[in-house]
C-alpha cells in the first residue's frame, strides 16, 4: 500500500519545475502557433516561485505541499493557466486535508476534485482543446498507477492536435487552432510525467 509524505509531494513539484525549465521553450513554441507565446514563461516563473516557497518552509503535510504550490501559481502567473493549474493544486491539496500520509486512491480523489474545479473555473470540459484534455484521463488512469496515468496524460495532450478549441485564447482561431498540441495540455502531461518519475 503507497503511502505518500509530505517530502513526496515536495519532490513531486520540484520535478515538475525542473521539467517545466526543461521544456519552457518547446511550451512557448506551441503557444506561439495557438496562442501568445506566454505559456513556457508562464510556467517557468510560477513553477520557480512554488520551488522558492517550498524550500523556505517546507509545509508539513501532503495538503499543505500542494495548497501552497497551488497559491503561489495564482499569485505569480497573469495568464489563464496560473489561476486554472493554481486551482488545480489548491483543490487537490484542500481535499486530502491535514493527512500526514495519502493513499493512491486519496491522491486520485483529490485530483479528480482538483480536476473538476477547473472545469468548473473554465466552464470547460475534455474536448475543448485544454489542459484537460490531458488532465482527465491521466487521473481516469491513476487507478492503475503512476506510470499509466503518465501515459494517458502524454496521449490526452497528443489527441488535442486534429481538435477545434472552443475555450481559451486558441478558441480565438476557430479552425486554424486545428493541427497544433495544446499548450496546457502539453505542460499539464509534464506533470504527471514529473509525479511518476519520482514515484519509480
Ligand atoms: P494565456 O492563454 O492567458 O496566455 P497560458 O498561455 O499560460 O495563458 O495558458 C494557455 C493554456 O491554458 C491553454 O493551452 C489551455 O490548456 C489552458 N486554458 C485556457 N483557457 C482554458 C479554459 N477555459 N479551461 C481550461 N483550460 C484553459
Ligand atoms: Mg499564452
Ligand atoms: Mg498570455
């Protein structure tokens, strides 16, 4: 049985921070073709500033890891993502509570509520060309484990190119936003990829 600390969910954003450095232009590239070239920037400041707010007070419980990383997007990135991935984090984190060890399962309930508070933000739902795209079925998939949910969240992101966006900047396109990977559901693939890699 999985039982995941705080120190676990420490490392989990600082992974994602280290792939969103990793990957900042190729993110900005995919908005350049959908949207305004923002989306790399966006991240790489917001996930720097969650990096900087972790390390100098290290939250005590799972919660609290992602409570914290989920406000500090919301303070630091102006775009749409910073507000949608901020109330991911937040909602997951408000949701497994003051728990000093989560479950699998716990983390798949909190994420599926993190999940849902963004379509709810975004009047958006899978299909729309987002972030959620990749974000639903990666946390469908979270039943059967790091590594499946990381694959379903890399193909969500892919299934997004032949998409119309109807919601976001990209929506803006109308049929030119077809052929080109969401930007958000790109990133939003990096962290499920991030969750993953330090689970193994
Ligand atoms: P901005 O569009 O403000 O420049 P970013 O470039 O950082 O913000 O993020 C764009 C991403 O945000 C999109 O690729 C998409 O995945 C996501 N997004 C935008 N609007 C919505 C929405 N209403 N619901 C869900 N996700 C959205
Ligand atoms: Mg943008
Ligand atoms: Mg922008």
């Amino acid at each position: 049985e999985t039982a995941l600390d705080a120190a676990f969910f420490v490392r989990w954003m600082t992974a994602v921070a280290a792939a969103v450095d990793r990957e900042a232009d190729h993110l900005t590239e995919l908005d350049s073709a959908i949207g305004d070239a923002d989306h790399g920037s966006n991240l790489k400041r917001g996930f720097t500033a969650v990096r900087t707010a972790l390390e100098k007070e290290p939250p005590a419980t799972p919660g609290a890891v992602l409570v914290t990383a989920g406000k500090t997007l919301v303070s630091t990135v102006g775009g749409a993502s910073g507000p949608l991935f901020g109330t991911l984090l937040r909602r997951t984190g408000k949701t497994l509570g003051d728990a000093e060890r989560v479950g699998l399962g716990e983390l798949r309930d909190g994420l599926r509520a993190g999940v849902d508070a963004v379509g709810q933000l975004g009047s958006s739902a899978p299909g729309d060309k987002t972030m959620l795209d990749a974000l639903d079925p990666a946390v469908t998939a979270l039943a059967d484990g790091f590594a499946a949910a990381a694959e379903a969240a890399g193909a969500g992101s892919r299934a997004t190119v032949p998409l119309q966006a109807r919601k976001g900047r990209a929506s803006y396109l109308g049929e030119r936003s077809i052929g080109h990977e969401d930007p958000g559901a790109a990133s939003s693939a990096l962290l499920f990829a991030a969750l993953a890699e330090v689970a193994r």
